[in-house]
DNA sequence: CTGACGATTCACT
DNA sequence: GTGAATCGTCAGC
C-alpha cells in the first residue's frame, strides 16, 4: 500500500486531483481492526473562492468552512439536510479553499460491516453510490472533520490503478442549481464500476 | 434569537 | 418522478 504525499494533495488545480482520485482507495478503520473501504469512483471539484457552489465561495470562511482553508490533505465532513454526513478532500495550499467531494466508492473491503450499516434492504450497488450512502457505508461522520488521509482511522491509499483517461466521463455537478453559470461546469467525474471487476 | 435552506436519501406511485 | 424527513449552519435582526 502506498499513502498519497502531500505533493499530490497541495496542488493547486483541484480538477486535475478530482480526476486522479479516481480508482484510489479510500479506508477507515473506526475501531481497531475494523477495516471498511473501497475503490473512488465518483469525484466533484469545488473550485474555492470564485465557484459559486462551494461553501467557500467569495472567501466565506465560517467555523464550518475553516478547514477548507487548511493545508490540502486533510478531510472536510459536514452535515447536510440535517441527516447525511458528505465527506471532501481538502486541497492545495493555506488559504486556498478547494475541495473534492466523494460521491461514491466501489466497496471492496469489510463488506460484511458495510452491508450492516447501510441495512439490509441496500444493494450491492447502492451500498455507496452517493455522498451520504458512502460516509454511512464507512462510518464517517463529523468526528473525522478535519483529520488527514494518512491516518489509520481514515486514510486514502494507491493501489497503482490505471485509469485511461477515456474512461472517465465529466458533468455537470449534482444539486448545485443554486450556483448559476458555475452549475453547468464539467466537474464531475465518473468511473464504471466494471473496471474493478 | 430566528428563519430559511441545503454538495441527499428513501419509500412510494 | 415526486415528496417527506430533519437539523446544523449562517445571515440578519
């Protein structure tokens, strides 16, 4: 396994990030030896200070958003419609506010642990197909605000997947329609699950 | 202190 | 496709 350096994180175009984040494994280990995680393959860029769908649009720094500000390499997990936990990757440098949220992993470790807190009702395909299902599928919630991704509690590993870049596709971001023209920028990024069949 | 709303999900039609 | 659930955050008074 190999961590991701913070070179790769302190970069500053959070778009070029977004699509490499793509087939990297994201881990967490919530109590000792409990391992869930799983292949990325779902990724939007929020573009900091000029995207008017981020939360740190116009410089807007808040206690929430502080973290946005940090250094990149550290996590942002916030709470959204008062029931779901989204995670992002904080990147680029201090006081360059862009991030990338996760929007869906392939689950490939702790299944078992994944299946239990999803419910039993979900479908292998569901189990992390959007931003809330993937925190809950992983047990994340505002605890890990803030923490890096070289912990052992919540880490972001490469396995040395090849992604061709034919293989992702960009569009627009979900339930931004909010943000006028910055809504229809292509910042979404997607990957088959097949790939990791 | 208060009101409005959201980087969503799920059950139901 | 539609609508309800549900509460932390933040701007404004």
């Amino acid at each position: 396994m190999t961590l991701l350096c913070s070179s790769f994180y302190q970069r500053d175009d959070v778009v070029t990030i977004a699509r490499e984040l793509l087939g990297k494994w994201l881990i967490t280990e919530m109590s000792p030896g409990l391992l869930t995680g799983g292949a990325i393959i779902e990724t939007e860029a929020y573009q900091g200070i000029t995207d008017k769908a981020s939360h740190a649009y116009g410089g807007r720094r808040t206690k929430r958003t502080e973290v946005m500000f940090q250094k990149g390499g550290i996590s942002y997990v916030y709470v959204c419609y008062g029931m779901h936990h989204l995670l992002n990757v904080v990147t680029s440098v201090e006081d360059t506010p862009h991030a990338v949220l996760i929007r869906a992993i392939h689950p490939i470790m702790g299944l078992e642990i994944i299946q239990e807190r999803r419910g039993e009702k979900a479908s292998f395909r569901t189990l992390a197909s959007g931003p809330g299902s993937v925190c809950k599928a992983l047990g994340i919630t505002k605890d890990l605000n803030g923490l890096s991704f070289s912990s052992s509690q919540l880490r972001i590993e490469d396995k040395n997947t090849r992604i061709a870049p034919r293989h992702i596709k960009a569009t627009p971001r979900i339930g931004v329609g909010y943000a006028e023209e910055d809504a229809k920028l292509p910042f979404r990024f997607t990957i088959d699950p097949s790939v990791f069949a």
